[in-house]
C-alpha cells in the first residue's frame, strides 16, 4: 500500500521560510511526478509544483522565485523549499505522486501559517 507522509510545516512569520518533505512508502513504488499542492480556507485545492523523475519542474505563477522543488528519487522523497513567504501562502500544504500506471496519491496534508 502506498502512503504520503508531510512534514516540516508550521508557523512562520512573513519572509520566513520553511522546507516540507515528503516521504513516499510502498515497496514497489517508483513515482513518475512527484508534487506539492496547496488548499486554504475556503478555496479549491491549486498545484504549488511538480516535479518528473528526470528533474522538470513547473510551478504555480505565484510561487515562481520564492519555491523550489525537488526530489531524492533512492529516498521517494520530494522536497519543496518555501522562502520569502507571504500570508497568502498560509494554506494546508498536500503532497503528491503519481505511478506510472498513472494512480494518483496523496498524504493528509501538513499546515503552513504565515503570520506575524
């Protein structure tokens, strides 16, 4: 069975930063893209960024500069380094894999607050 796990999110004030991992387990599993993408209060859920297995990126317009993506593909770990954070960042950060059968999944989430 394969599982997401966050972590690494928190509060931090404006300008700040912070780094959220994510940690894929299943035996078997080889994720084809990796991501992070994030839901705040009363808003759908947007994609943050997404990275392939070969190291293609691709980010949200309102994170480009500030985010980075990344993956240690040995570990199914995916990173996502979050600097110069704004208070419209403040939402519940979700992890993302899809197989290469194309089954999506996704960990419960792991909250960033931006605040001062």
């Amino acid at each position: 069975q394969v599982q997401l796990v966050e972590s690494g999110g928190g509060l931090v004030q404006p300008g700040g930063s912070l780094r959220l991992s994510c940690v894929v387990s299943g035996s078997t599993f080889s994720a084809k893209s990796m991501g992070w993408y994030r839901q705040a209060p009363g808003k759908l859920r947007d994609v943050v960024a997404i990275i392939s297995r070969d190291g293609s990126t691709n980010y949200a317009d309102s994170v480009k500069g500030r985010f980075t993506i990344s993956r240690d593909n040995a570990l199914n770990t995916v990173y996502l380094q979050m600097n110069s954070l704004k208070p419209e960042d403040t939402a519940d950060y979700y992890c993302w894999a899809r197989s290469y059968s194309d089954m999506a999944y996704w960990g419960k989430g792991t909250l960033v607050t931006v605040s001062s």
